[in-house]
C-alpha cells in the first residue's frame, strides 16, 4: 500500500518517516514540504540515514492524492484545511495530524486557532479506543491531540458508566518539550527548560475544548473540563493527572477492576495496579493508566502515561492506517518500550 507524508521537517513528521519505513505493509511514494523541497530528507531527519534518502518534494496535492492511498499531513495548525480537499479529491484517504479537523464545531476552531477553510468537510476523530468502527470507514481522520489522547483514555470508562459528576474535572499533565514541537522559542530554550517546570495557558490551552467535546461525547451533554498543562525538562512523555468526583463512593479496587475490563481487548493500553511512569511506555505505541481513591472514595485520581510523539501523534496515526485499511491494528506498532 502506498504512503505519502506532507510536513517532514518537525518532530511528529520525522517520528512518523520512522515508523512507516518499518511498516511491513506500506511502502513510501513521497515527502513533501513547501519550504524543505529540494532538501534531502536526512538532512532534517538526521537519523533515518541509510534507511531512508531521497529528496523532499514541492507538493502537487491532488497529484499527490491520485498516487497514494493515504497521505499524512503533519503540518502545523491551520495549513492542512487548505488542501486537503485537493488529496481527497485526487482519491486518497488522508490522516491529518494537526488540530484542524478534530474540532467538530467550526466556531471554536476558530477561537482557539483561526477561521476554518474548508469546514464542509467532516473527519473521525481518530482516538481508536473509542472510534474504531468509524475510523475504519473513514475517509479523512483527525488524528487526537496528545494530551487530548492521555486524559480521555484515562477518564472514558468512569466517564460512560456515569460514576462521576461531569463538572468539574480537573486535569493536571506534564509533557516533555517535544510536544511543543521543533520551532525553536524562548520557552524552548535550554537555559529556558533544563531544570524547569512551567506552567502555561493555565486556563485556555487549545486542548481543552478538545478534552470536553469527547468526554461529551461519552455522556451526551456538556461537561466541565480544567485543564492545566505543564512543560517539563524530558524529551518524550505526558503524564495526565485527573481529578474526578465520584457520585456515589466506590471502592478502589470495584474502580480498577471496571477499568480492566474496559481495556481487556486493547492492546495498547495498560490498566496497573501501581501508578504509572512516563519511562515505562517511552517508545512505544502504550498508554498505561493507575488511580487512586481517598480514604472516603468520593475522589479519585486517575494517572495515564504516553509517549506523546508516539501514541500522543505518530504511532496513533499509524494504527488508524491500520484500521482504515485493514491491516492488524498492531502492525509496524510492536515496540517495547525503551529502558532506560
């Protein structure tokens, strides 16, 4: 099956060159990018040496859709809705990795990121826990956010078996400085992040709305989603910290034991009985989730970990190619997590 990639200078592009090529089932027709065309593709992507050489290409987008069954667009925000009707067009299935068709809703897209250009068009939010029948039969997947990814994994079974109150939930995550991408900033600085915590967009990160409308989703109504991220000094890895109280108190182990069985068929999740670690699932496709109660069990507090280049972007966009073509939904996605 034949793959393309638009946007292969950033880190979420270069993550997914990494996997494709080790994918037994497709094979790669083409990178493109606007403002790398006529670089080779190692010069920004240093360690695909030797596995993958040739030259970034200027895009033709329905050209490009005409000759692959999937592209990837791993462009930032904004970008893709200017052509991705053109690669639909052309007649290929396209997974966007950007924020701009995750949001059902083009008026909030527009007050987190900016007016929307092609709204008419309407994607899956490719989360496979949750979507995996729509996803196979999509045409244009939106590709989840990586904290988006971490929180709703670790709130969906309380949140559809209605055993917390929707408002409020509370969301504390930490990510390593990948997922701020590879722009340089100030923010990004080493000086500006080695031996740092900051906090930021406290109380209007672009995610948040993103968060509520699948835990909406889960419920059918509008909830209450606090959502506060953290910059941290790693590379890779979220750890999502959520806050939820119960409706009525339950034990942990009645909690942990609904988790398991929400997950039992899902190969890239792991319900624990510790609290997860971010260096337990880096590299991997893994998301591994832990709570805790308080002593009354009216609180609990959910952990989930992910690789947010990985199962927070790249990897995930690679299981739902799986998915919408038929492949096994593991395919190119068996890596052990790396330790240390």
């Amino acid at each position: 099956m034949s793959t393309a990639v638009i946007g292969v200078s950033g880190y979420t592009g270069g993550e997914l060159l990494r996997l494709l090529i080790n994918h037994p089932k497709t094979e790669l027709v083409g990178v493109y990018g606007k403002k790398s065309a006529g670089k080779r593709l190692t010069e920004l992507q240093p360690n695909l040496v030797g596995f993958e050489e040739r030259t970034i290409e200027k895009p033709d987008y329905l050209e490009i859709g005409k000759n692959a069954d999937v592209v990837f667009t791993a462009t930032p925000h904004g970008i893709a809705m200017k052509f991705v009707p053109n690669i639909l067009e052309g007649g290929a299935k396209v997974i966007d990795l950007s924020a701009d068709y995750r949001l059902d809703d083009p008026k909030i897209y527009e007050k987190y990121y900016k007016k929307h250009e092609s709204p008419e068009l309407k994607a899956v939010y490719g989360l496979p826990e949750l979507h995996r029948d729509e996803i196979k039969k999509a045409e244009l997947v939106a590709n989840p956010g990586c904290y988006p990814t971490a929180a709703v994994l670790s709130l969906a079974p309380l949140v559809k078996e209605n055993m917390i109150k929707t408002d409020p939930i509370i969301i504390d995550a930490k990510s390593g400085t990948s997922g701020a991408g590879a722009k340089p900033s100030k923010m990004l600085h080493h000086p500006a992040c080695a031996e740092n915590i900051q906090a930021y967009s406290p109380t209007s990160h672009r995610h948040e709305p993103e968060i509520a409308q699948e835990i909406g989703k889960l419920v059918e109504d509008e909830v209450g989603i606090h959502f506060t991220p953290h910059l941290i000094p790693i590379v890779r890895g979220i750890l999502s910290t959520s806050h939820v109280f119960m409706r009525e108190p339950s034990a942990e182990e009645e909690v942990l034991d609904l988790y398991q069985k929400f997950y039992k068929n899902e190969i890239f999740v792991r319900v624990l009985k510790a609290l997860p670690q971010v260096s337990s699932v880096v590299g991997s496709n893994l998301c591994d989730i832990g709570l805790k109660s308080d002593a009354k069990g009216e609180r609990f507090v959910v952990i989930s970990v992910i690789d947010n280049l990985i199962k927070g972007a790249s990897g995930q966009a690679i299981q739902n190619m799986n998915l919408m073509f038929g492949f096994g939904e593991a395919e190119g996605l068996g890596e052990i997590p790396l330790s240390p």
